[in-house]
C-alpha cells in the first residue's frame, strides 16, 4: 500500500509535477465548479452502499427491476460520473492546456447534472416513467453542456503537430458518454411514448449490456485511461502501443455496441476478443511494475480487478455459463458489481487522494508558504483511513460477487458490511483532507 504521510514543520517543496499546470499551458488557477459535484458523489456512494446493506435480497434475484435500476443509475451518475465530471472541471484545463469555463457556466451545468441524476434516480425507484423522460433529458442536456464547457479538450485531440493520447481518451469519453445518455433517452421515449419502439427489437438484456458498457467501460473507463496517462507512469508506453490500446478498445467497444443493439448477440465474442486485448495492454505493464511502483499499490490492484472483468467477460460471451444455465444471470450481475464497486471505486480511491491533497494545499495553504510554517502536501490525507477503505473495499467486493455466484445471504450481508467498512474509511479519508479547506484554522507545526 501507499507509504505512511507525515507533516514537517519546514515548509515544504512544491507538490508534485504530474498535478500542476505544464510548463507553456494555462495556468488557470481555480477550476469552475468542481466542489458540488465531488461532495455530491461522495453523498451518493454512503447511500447506495448503505441502500445495499438495507436491501441485500437485490442481490439475489433478477436484477432488472424499478429498485435496482435506481440503485444502479445512484452509482453510475451519483458517484461515478459525478465525480469525474468534478474532477474533469479542474484537471482537463490545467492537463490540456485550454482556459477553464466560468464559474457561472459550470454550476449551471451542475445543477442540471445534480436535478437529472437525482430525477432519474428517485422517478426509477418510485416508477415514475414520465418524470424519468425528462430526468434523462437534463442529465443528456448536462453531458453536451459539458462537452461544451471543454471543448478544449477535442481541439487538443484533434491535433496533428503534437499528438496527445490522454486528450483522445478523454474527448472520446465524452463522446461515449453522449451516446450512452442518447440510448438511454431513446429507452425511455419508448417506454413513455412509444417513440422509436420499433428501432429497440434486440432482447432487453442485449440493450442494457450495451448501455453499461458505453457508460462504464467508453465514458468512465476512456476518462481513466486518459488521465492515468498522466498521474500513473506505468500506464504509458510507446506511441504506436497506445495507438493499437485506442483503436483496439473503441474499435471493439462501438462494434460491440452495434452488434448487441440490433440483436446479434452471438457475434459480440469477437467484439470482446480486441477489448480484452486492448485491457491486457494497459494493465499487464502496470502488474509487471508491483514490486516497484510503492506510490501506486492501490491502482495496480484496480488494474488486476480490470483484468479479472476482461476475462470475465470474455467468458460470458463465448457462453460460459451458457444462456439456459440458471447461473448466467447471476454471473452477470457479480461482473456489473465489481467493474462499479471495484474497479471504478479503487481506481478512485487510489487517483483522488494524490489530486484532492494537493488541490486543498493549494488553496488552504500555498499563499503562506515561505512566511509561516505550513503542513506537506503528504501530511493532508490520511494513510490509515486510505488502507483500510482499500483491504475492505477489495474483500468486500469480491465477498460480494462470490455470494452473487453461490446465492449465499449470509455471505453477502457479512461482505456488504464489510464493504460499508471501506466505504466509510473513504469517506474519513476525503474528510481528513476537505477538513484543511472546509473549517480553515492555522496550521501549527508540531514540536
């Protein structure tokens, strides 16, 4: 795990290069709005892990239903996107090198994200499918306003001089995002109105799988990737590998899409087969780098969980366990569980603790260095809590998935605590550090 932090009463150097603005891009200074979105987050991870504990039997039984839809959607747009978008309000200017929208502009578009995820959220549990129409609009209205927003982004894309494969990444996540969101329009037009019923003829489970994957592998996983670029060194490699990892993972990602919407099912296996190959080049090098890479434990376990779900899925494609056994379903909701409880949740923990510490050094304390003693960036955040919130996150989870598969209740709810464990130490370790910033206090070097 990550080493132990500490505080000195010298003032301390700089933070670390990867997280401040590069030498000839903007400095921008303070980002838009990326506070309501993060706390936002961080309320709807407690919820739904709190939601899960109070409601295991979920777990048990056929996973498409009004309940676990809103559960579902509390996670994909409660916790994970919301938190990237807030991440990405800052980051993206500072990484990419373009001017960060006004204040004014992203909190419009935050309260329409946080009005849209928490409609679609409360109208899916109270099976309010016309409220859940325009919840999802606003929620896609917020997605093309953020497109927006960065727009600088796709011009640094799009650029041939200077090639830059972490703003390709993250310009398409965009993008899978928008296209996820526009699916997810189209399914409730049809549910409502009728709308479009007659493009929606693929079997009902080919279309949500075809839905998750845009939102969790292209919008949430083409963001990681993107960003890990920059913040996890042993993710990079040569241009023409990254090049074979991009075309490799959207190429499969858009056919695999296609395929499962216009229900040709058993031809997604040779979908999968570039996917998981795309994911073994990234995450291989990263497991091969365990022994010395000390700072990035907690994202290399999140790369062997990514691992774990390629050839996961690669087995679920080619028919292992096959459609008619009574185990299929169950398999597929243990790998939903762990790419959102897993690899998402540890990916975060391991990247936010590095980008939050350093964000509230920044604001709380850069201004009084060099005049008064002020605390390193490493003594923000605190180890213990970052420890535990990883060892219970990762057993919870895979206690869970392995209760998902068997149908054991007194595993599950043993494991569901466990994992609420490691959700509450996430959220000890967010305070330890929003506490600098939030409550304010001078800064007394210990003895």
């Amino acid at each position: 795990m990550d080493s132990p932090a500490s505080a000195t009463p010298a003032s301390p150097p700089p933070p670390p290069a990867p997280f401040l603005p590069q030498p000839g891009r903007v400095n921008s200074g303070k980002a838009g709005a990326e506070e309501p979105f993060v706390l936002a987050a961080m309320v709807s991870l407690q919820a739904a892990t709190v939601w899960l504990n109070l409601r295991p039997n979920l777990l048990l039984q056929f996973f498409y239903s009004p309940e676990t839809l809103a559960l579902t959607h509390l996670v994909t747009l409660g916790f994970a996107s919301a938190i990237i978008l807030g991440v990405m309000q800052r980051l993206a200017p500072h990484t990419f090198g373009y001017p960060p929208p006004s204040r004014k502009a992203a909190l419009w578009q935050c309260a329409f994200w946080l009005l849209g995820a928490a409609g679609m959220v409360f109208h899916f549990w109270l099976e309010r499918w016309i409220g859940l129409l325009w919840a999802a609009f606003l929620v896609l209205a917020a997605i093309l306003w953020q497109c927006v927003n960065h727009r600088g982004v796709f011009a640094r894309a799009l650029r041939r001089d200077a090639v830059d494969w972490g703003a390709r990444w993250v310009a398409l996540s965009l993008v899978h995002f928008a296209l996820a969101a526009a699916l997810g329009c189209l399914f409730a037009l049809a549910r409502v109105h009728g709308v479009g019923g007659a493009l929606l003829t693929a079997p009902l489970l080919d279309r949500l799988a075809a839905h998750f994957h845009l939102a969790s592998l292209g919008w949430i996983g083409g963001a990681i990737f993107g960003y890990q670029l920059r913040l996890l060194p042993g993710t990079r490699a040569s241009g023409r590998v990254e090049a074979l990892r991009f075309v490799l993972l959207q190429g499969g990602l858009l056919a695999l899409a296609g395929v499962l919407m216009a229900g040709a099912g058993e031809a997604a296996r040779w979908c999968a087969l570039p996917i998981a190959a795309a994911i073994a080049l990234r995450s291989v090098p990263v497991l091969l780098s365990f022994g010395v890479n000390r700072p990035g434990r907690i994202e290399i376990a999140a790369h062997g969980l990514l691992l774990l779900l390629a050839a996961g899925g690669l087995a679920l494609t080619f028919g292992h366990p096959a459609e008619d056994d009574e185990r299929r379903l169950a398999c597929e909701l243990a790998y939903a569980y762990v790419a959102l409880f897993g690899w998402i949740l540890l990916t975060v923990l391991g990247t936010s603790w590095k980008l939050f510490s350093v964000w509230v050094w920044q604001e709380r304390y850069a201004a009084d260095l060099g005049r008064r003693p002020v605390p390193a960036v490493a003594a923000l955040p605190s180890a213990p809590l970052r420890h535990v919130a990883a060892v219970a996150l990762a057993v919870g989870v895979l206690g869970v998935a392995v209760a998902i598969v068997v149908g054991h209740a007194p595993l599950l709810r043993i494991a569901l605590g466990v994992q609420l464990l490691g959700t509450l130490a996430f959220l000890g370790h967010f305070l330890s550090m929003a506490r600098h910033e939030l409550f304010g206090g001078r800064f007394t070097a210990p003895r």
